[in-house]
C-alpha cells in the first residue's frame, strides 16, 4: 500500500489495536458524547457492489468508515481485506485505477475485500475508473464503498453504473446531521420509560418530559445535529470559534473549487440569511444583488444544495403532487448550525456563541424562523417537501402515499384564527406549535413542536426519495 495511506490503515500491522490507533476513533473517544452511527448496522456484509454514502462535509462520514472498519474486524474480516483510501491523496482516474489494481491484486487469487474511498469526488474523473475496474471485472467480489459530500455529483455518476453494482436491494446511503430525536438519545436525558412513553401518540406526555424536550430543542437550535458543535456545547457550555470557522470554510473552500466567485457567495447568502423561509423568485433576488443574471443566482443556490448547506423548499402543485416550477421558491439553511456559521461568516465575531447565537434564540421574530427551518428541514428527510402558495401559505405540504399533508409550524405562545385561515382549509391539516395546549384550534390538531420532531425519529439510512 502507498505509504500516505497507512496512518489511516493501521489495522494491517496492528488489528488489535486499531480502535486505539486510528486517528478518527481517537479523536471519537476523547468527545463527551460518542455517537455511534445507526447506518453502519445497514452497510453491507460480503455482499459485493458498488456503494455509495453521501452527505454534507464535517458530518462525521470519514468516522463512520471507521466505525464500520472496527466492526468488520471484530467479525472476522481478515485485516488485509480491508484498505480505506482518501481521494485528496489521489489526483486522478489513471493514479486510482493504479492504486486500487495493486491493493486487489494483493488480496490473493479471489480478490475479495472491502475498500473504502472516502470522499471520491475530490479524484478527477473517478467514475470512469470506476467504470473500467468494474468493466474488468475487479469488483466482482470487492465491496467497493464511495463517499461523497457533493450529492448532485455522485447522483450523475452511479447513474452510468447500469447494471454494475451488485444485487444488494439498497446500494446507496445517507449520512446527515442528527436529527432531534437522534440529538435527544445521545444526550440521554429522557430516560428508557419516557422514550418509551413517547413513541406511544396517545399516552399522556409528563410535564417534566415536557420541560425537557423544550429545553432540548432550545439546545439544538443553538448546535443543530453537527457532533462537533454538540461536543462544544456539551463540554465547555459553549460553541469555539474555530467550529464556526469549520463549517463556514467547508462552505466556501467547496464552492471556489467549482471555480466560483467569494463575493458572489457572500451576497447570495447574505440574501438568504436575510429572507431564510421567505418566497422568493430568482428574479426576485438578482434585483437586491450586484449580480446581473437571475440564473447565476439559481446555479450558486443549486450548489450549496447539492452539498447539503441550504434547501430549496419549492411550492406544491397540489393537483400534480409535484413542484409548482412557476412559482416562488423558499430558502433556507439545512441545519440550524449552519445558518449560525454562515452568518458569522459574514459578519465576523470572536465570540459569536454568545453574542450571536444566544441573542438571535431570544427573539421571538428570528427563533421562530429558525424553528421553522428546523422543522421543514426535518421533515424532507423522511418525505418529499414543499409548501403552499395559495390564498395564504403554509409552511410544509409533503407527500405520503398519494396525499399531501399539509403542516404550519407556529412559533409563538398564542395561535390566532386569522393565522390559519389558509391551513384550516384542508381536512388533514396539523398544526405544530410552541405551546403545549391546546390540543386542536378550530378542529385542527396541535402538537408541541419539540413532540413532533422527536416523533419524526432518526434519520433514514437510505439515499432519500
């Protein structure tokens, strides 16, 4: 093996050892709260193909593989079957072709493995060299496991995989952020009984449960599901400098690479910090901008949503199920952690967890925007999301087996008629509310928001929809 691969590949003099050994997993175990990532119990086990994890950068994908790694040691994988390989070490489909022929050759006459090359897209080029090994017939009995932060590229690229990749029934997973619920089980403050009572929708919620997943959701509108910002939180009682650093560098160094301009992205996401939920057409935002065309607009906002950094949330064609392409969009921030970085990006502050993040959750206006998002972000996890664009709008309209379910999410003490003539218009509407009481306004069921998103549960392992 290359020899700038080994720091990350010291199970293949030490397998024992390799939990203590391995960069990533020391790290883990220095955090206060460890995270032990669901989706690794669904990656395959001697089930060769071709697969693929994506998700946003600085989300814990590189950790996972080792996690997975670790596993696949304690059940018997010889450690020489196994190599991970990082595609910022390889420059092009040439140099990755070379590599993984040597590493496949050496496992023996079978040539079964795993391999792991971690975050793909960084290597020129590399679906054609993935396409000639498995043309060649290298992959035959190697699981073959890619990751990427850029969604819109891996999704282009295994599609001219056809026929290549296996006969696992799911071949292509999603690594996310935590969702609430996840948030809330690696905190452990519920205990046993009342997540247990909690996954029951008629049981009576206790109002100490209920003051604790208040304070919980409070907590992680602050660091929303990025561990790092979590393990701040958790063990100082505040977020570093240097994590907002991390994520709003990941933002801008992903976004340069595609060769775009820096003041460029800062206006566009200036504009979307200032409108995040709001409707909003390109043409619309190109006019507040020094930037001349209004597609220029759409294809920066295209790309910090194919690397998982915003959502556009399009308005629903009721009658079609589908997006309405005419009408005004929404955006906004994926997670609330990223909204965070993103506006001290902007607007530089050495402390931004104290007079940035803490100010912004104590006023009623900016909190309930943000709740909003949080909202709307968790639900198009699990399902395809959009909002309404009628006489009035409501917040979220997703698909379910045929039907939209329409949701306003009301962040305030106090839910007002007039606020929900548009909602109270369909006979499934919900509301999701900051109170706990009442129950229905009108006939329409309330449910407490931190209830709801708790309920939505852990993210889906799959690649969504």
């Amino acid at each position: 093996m290359d020899t700038r691969f080994l720091p990350h590949n010291s199970h293949l003099d030490r397998p024992a050892q390799f939990e203590q050994l391995d960069p990533d997993l020391r790290r883990l175990r220095r955090q206060p709260l460890i995270h032990r990532f669901p989706l690794i119990d669904a990656l395959p086990h001697d089930r060769p193909g071709i697969y693929s994890i994506t998700g946003g950068r600085q989300i814990g994908k590189t950790t996972l593989l080792k996690q997975w790694m670790a596993q696949l040691l304690r059940r018997g994988v010889a450690p020489d079957r196994i190599c991970y390989l990082t595609g910022e070490l390889i420059d092009d489909h040439h140099s990755l072709v070379r590599i993984l022929t040597d590493i496949i050759d050496g496992w023996g006459p079978d040539r079964a493995g795993y391999a792991l090359l971690d975050e793909v897209t960084y290597v020129r080029d590399w679906d054609k060299g993935v396409k000639f090994l498995a043309d060649a017939g290298v992959f035959e009995r190697v699981v073959l496991m890619l990751t990427g932060s850029d969604t819109t590229i891996l999704r282009e690229a295994r599609a001219r995989f056809p026929g290549r990749r296996g006969t696992s029934a799911v071949v292509d997973f999603q690594a996310a952020p935590l969702t609430f619920h996840e948030y809330v089980r690696l905190h452990g403050s519920l205990s046993p009984a009342a997540a247990s009572a909690l996954a029951d929708p008629s049981a009576p919620v206790a109002p100490k449960v209920r003051a604790l997943l208040d304070a919980e959701l409070e907590r992680y509108l602050r660091h929303g599901g990025y561990l790092r910002a979590i393990n701040d939180l958790e063990r100082e009682g505040t977020i570093a400098p240097s994590t907002f650093a991390t994520y709003a560098d990941w933002i801008r160094g992903d976004v340069l690479k595609r060769g775009k301009h820096e003041h460029y992205l800062r206006e566009i996401l200036a504009a979307i910090v200032r409108r995040c939920g709001s409707q909003v057409t390109w043409n619309g935002l190109a006019k507040d901008l020094s930037i001349d065309h209004p597609m220029t607009v759409a294809d920066y906002t295209a790309l910090l949503a194919s690397m998982d950094a915003v959502f556009v949330q399009p308005a629903l064609r009721e009658d079609k199920l589908s997006a309405a392409p005419k009408k005004a969009r929404r955006i906004m921030f994926s997670d609330p952690f990223i909204f965070h970085a993103v506006e001290n990006w902007l607007r530089p502050d050495p402390d931004a967890f104290t007079n940035r993040v803490t100010p912004l959750l104590a006023d009623p206006e900016r909190a309930g925007r943000l709740a909003e998002a949080c909202a709307v972000t968790h639900v198009r996890r699990f399902f395809p999301t959009f909002y309404i664009k009628a006489e009035g709008e409501v917040d979220i309209a997703y698909v379910h087996r045929g039907k939209f379910v329409p949701i306003e999410v009301k962040w305030t003490e106090q839910l007002r008629p007039r606020d929900l003539a548009q909602i109270a218009k369909y006979g499934n509407a919900r509301i999701w509310a900051k109170t706990w009481s009442p129950n229905a306004v009108h006939g329409i069921p309330v449910e407490p928001l931190p209830l709801a998103l708790y309920r939505l549960g852990p993210s889906p392992l799959a690649a969504p929809y």
